[in-house]
C-alpha cells in the first residue's frame, strides 16, 4: 500500500509541476498576441475536453483532459519557426520566442521557491553544505535517529527493526545522534542492548545481540543511521526558500555535469584494454547509475520513500524536481526548451532559415535520444527494484 500512495503522489505531484511549467508558455504566449490553440492535462488520448470562450490564455482555447497522466502540454498556433501568419509562435520575434520558452523554466524555478519558503517556516532539510539561514531567524532542529537501511540476516533485521524507524534510547539512554550509536555498538559489541524506537508513531522494544566484530563493514548493529536536521524560520522563510533554491540550482548543475563528464570519461575508458582501466571505467559508469533516476525509479522507489517519510519529505521532493525541471529544460538539449531557444539562435546568428521540416528533424532527433536514455535509466531502475 505504500507503494501504491506513493506512486499516485509522484504522479500527481509530476503533473502539477509539468502544468505549472506549461501555464507559464502559455501566459506568456498569450502576453506576445501568440494564439493558444490547447491546454492539456495528461497525454493522448483525449478523455474529456471543452473550449472555452474567455480564458487567462485567450479565447476559444480547448481545454483537455487526457488518460496518460505524467504532466501536461500547450499548443500554440503556428509552432514551427517558418510559421508567419497572425497570431503563430514563428511570427513572434526572437525576445518574445526567448520569453516564451523560458517562461516555464521560471515558473518551475519560482515553484521551488515557493515550496522551500513554505517549509521553512515549518522547518527545511538541511541537506546541503553550508545551507543558507539567517542566524537571527534560525531554530535547528535535531530530528530523531532513523535507519535509513536495515541488512538483512544482521542484528537489527533479527530483531524486528525496519528501515524508517526512529531510534529513541539505547539502554535507557537517550540517543542523541549517529555518532553515538556507531560509538555505543562498537563498545556493547558482542552483547545484548535495548532500543526503544518509534514506528508509525507508536513506541516499541526490542533487544539487539550486537555482531562481534565489522570486518564487512556492515556494522556492529547491521543498520545504516541519520539523524536529519531541520532549519526553522519566520520572517526570514521567503528569503532562505529563495537563497536556498538558488544554492540548489547550482548543485544541480553540478551533479549534472558530474554525471556527463563520468559517463563519457567511462565510455572512453572501456575501450581500454587495460584492466586497471576497465575497473575504473565500470566504477564511473556505476556511478552514473546510482546518480539517476527514471520513471519507475522516481515513482516506485523515491515517492514511496518520501510518502512514508512524511509531508516535509514530499514537499521538499516536489520542490526538488521542480529545480531539476527548470535546469534540465534550461540545457541547450535539442526536443527541450533550452535546445529549442539555441536551435533558434544558431539560426538567426548566422542568418539561415529554419525551415519546418529541418526543425522537425532536429527536435524529433533529440526526442529519440532522450526517450532511449528514458528507456536505459528505467531498466536500470527495474534492476534496482530487484
């Protein structure tokens, strides 16, 4: 059941954030005299759809219903660069083409700021180094020990503990980080301890015959902690969500560009036929797998996680992959809306025509390749599952 909520939560999380991303086209659109032909919830086929005289976007725009729900879309009269009637998005100039496109990365970029001013007044992760606050404002908040992951077959997986459970006392004592529990294990090794945790909210027992020694690695107790903090606010929420989104931004660019330079560095070293080689090149290319995450990875492994974490974590998700829609759509990558607004660029740079066919080719090119990386990660989420 958990996974199921959280599959319906990232799909309607997901769909929010894509119709949020492409009200902002439209608005903009509209803003610039380009027609808006139809606003879509959900990919073909049609489930139910109905134009609308007046409208925030325009007249006579259909609005539409569809059975695919993973985000949304806008049709725009005349989409193709060579169009130049009235009204079409080719007639527009390239500031407004300019505006249009990035209206939806500014939208998804603001939603995140939003959501992370929303959580700061309740209290933000601290996920990052030197996260933003400002100390005046700022209440720290410790949140309880949780197992992040449980080995099965080890100490805590015999004696009922389960990943999520919050770690309350040890031995009658309260626990008060991960520090002390991998500094308690090591010294109890070898013998038995109580742990009174939390589960679901409700308190339980259990004692724990503790491993001897951690020659694996895996731990005296056979269980991964962390201890999350929390940064609360009041005044000062809109500008740590703006701060912090902005300081998110540029970690996810750079997580990006860590994933592209160690999968082509990785590629580049299998062709070695040295060994030392091959061994680092697997490690890159491992590595590039565990950084990404498709459909069934995001909706089957991540949201479930996330729901049964709690509000904070979902919220702080959503925010998330919000960010991530605004960066990836800000690439210059061909089907998206940076790789269209550079498309349109190098053609006007150097005075050539975009013709419609031309266009096509090149964004129905870069939509292949980015639906066999889709089909790529998703098989290695499926592996991940397993």
């Amino acid at each position: 059941m958990d996974i199921i909520a959280g599959v319906i939560i990232g799909i309607i999380v997901l769909t929010i954030l894509v119709v949020i991303h492409e009200l902002g086209h439209g608005l903009v659109a509209k803003k610039h005299g380009v027609i808006v032909e139809e606003f879509g919830i959900g990919f073909p086929p049609k489930a139910w759809s109905k134009k609308i005289p007046r409208s925030i976007l325009g007249k006579n725009v259909e609005y539409s219903i569809n059975w695919l729900p993973l985000g949304g879309f806008v049709k725009l009269q005349g989409e193709h660069d060579a169009a130049d009637k009235k009204g079409d998005y080719g007639a527009a100039t390239f500031w407004q083409k300019t505006q249009i496109l990035l209206a939806g990365v500014v939208m998804n970029w603001l939603t995140a700021a939003v959501l992370l001013s929303i959580l700061a007044t309740f209290g933000i992760p601290n996920i990052l180094q030197n996260q933003f606050y400002v100390p005046a404002d700022a209440q720290i908040i410790s949140q309880p020990v949780e197992l992040v992951s449980v080995t099965p077959g080890l100490p805590a997986s015999k004696a009922g503990l389960q990943q999520g459970d919050k770690l309350l006392r040890v031995n009658g004592a309260p626990l008060e980080n991960a520090q002390a529990l991998s500094e308690l294990t090591k010294a109890e090794r070898g013998k038995t301890i109580e742990i009174i945790y939390s589960r679901q909210n409700v308190e339980h027992s259990t004692k724990v015959m503790l491993r001897t020694d951690n020659q694996d690695k895996k731990g005296y107790l056979g269980a991964s902690p962390s201890q999350l903090e929390l940064i609360k606010a009041s005044w000062s929420a809109p500008i740590v969500g703006i701060a912090t989104t902005a300081q998110m931004s540029w970690v996810t660019i750079q997580g990006l560009g860590d994933v592209v330079a160690n999968g082509v560095s990785g590629l580049a070293m299998k062709l070695s036929p040295n060994k030392d080689d091959q061994a680092v090149a697997n490690a890159k290319l491992a590595t590039v797998g565990d950084s990404v995450a498709g459909p069934v990875g995001i909706f089957g492994i991540i949201f479930p996680a996330a729901e049964k974490a709690g509000p904070t974590h979902v919220i702080m998700l959503a925010a998330i992959i919000s960010l991530t829609l605004a960066v990836m759509n800000i690439l210059p990558i061909p089907a998206l809306d940076g790789g269209r607004w550079f498309v349109t660029a190098m053609f006007k740079l150097f005075k050539k025509p975009l013709g419609k066919d031309l266009e096509e080719k090149i964004h129905g090119t870069g939509f292949m390749v980015l639906m066999g990386l889709v089909i790529l990660i998703t098989i290695a989420d499926i592996g991940k599952l397993g």
